[in-house]
C-alpha cells in the first residue's frame, strides 16, 4: 500500500508539471480509470535521487510520455543501449536526439564529465554527476545541474 501510495503521488507530480509546462496530455490522464505507468529508467532514477542528499538532486527531469490507447499512459526517460565502441557521452548525446529530436552540447558535457563516462574532467571534479545501478553493467544516469 505504501509503494502504491507513493506511485500515485509522484504521478499526480509529474502530471502536475507536464500540465503547467504546457504540454497537451490525452484527457483521460485526470480520469481515474486511465492507466499511467512509470517506465523501468523512471523508476530506477527516482529510487536513485532518493537516496542523494538534498543538495544534489535534481530539480528537472525530463520525462517522455508513450500514450498506449486512450486511456493508458507510459512515462519514462530517453535512453537506450550504447553502441559498440561509444563512449556514454556519446550514447547519452545519440540517444536524446534520437528519442526527442533534441540536440545536447557534447562539448559542454564533455567539459563538465569525467574520463570515466567520456568526459574530460577528474572524477572528483564534474559538475554533472552520475547515478548509476548498483548492477554490473546497469543503468547510468547523468544529473545535470
């Protein structure tokens, strides 16, 4: 009851936002009987913000919403696989405009990320920091302040 209870408020949040940044969404998403689902990355990010200290959570995330019928919902983040020989930079880059028509700034990032996922900072250094799954070969998720 609790893990539902917290669903229905970070839906009712979302849906919040998406309405106020003007976005058009089907009119059975205020009907109780539409269905909204949570896509596996959304969830994973959320848990994952949740276990930060305030200061470095983020304050926007940028949701994609899949209207499945007329009264079914999916709400995730852009993300997919990265291709052979890529650098997460390069995927996280790839990915955005793939899935939003959306153009990120590689060279920005890439000055405010570390080595490790591509960029050319220290990891102590980066103004972008990332979460990522406690699994082998999980999800990485980039926080950009």
């Amino acid at each position: 009851a609790k893990t539902r209870s917290k669903h229905i408020q970070i839906v009712s949040e979302i849906l919040s936002q998406l309405k106020t940044g003007g976005v058009d969404l089907p009119p059975s998403a205020d009907d109780a009987s539409c269905t909204i689902q949570l896509g596996h990355h959304l969830t994973s990010l959320l848990w994952l913000e949740g276990k930060l200290k305030s200061k470095k959570r983020s304050q926007y995330i940028m949701v994609l919403g899949y209207v499945d019928g007329p009264t079914e919902l999916m709400l995730d983040l852009p993300g997919g696989k990265r291709h052979l020989g890529e650098s997460t930079l390069e995927s996280l880059v790839r990915e955005v405009k793939e899935e939003t028509s959306l153009e990120l700034d590689k060279q920005w990032l890439e000055e405010r990320l570390s080595r490790r996922y591509g960029g050319a900072l220290d990891e102590n250094s980066e103004d972008v920091h990332a979460l990522e799954s406690e699994k082998e070969n999980g999800n990485v998720y980039f926080v950009i302040p």
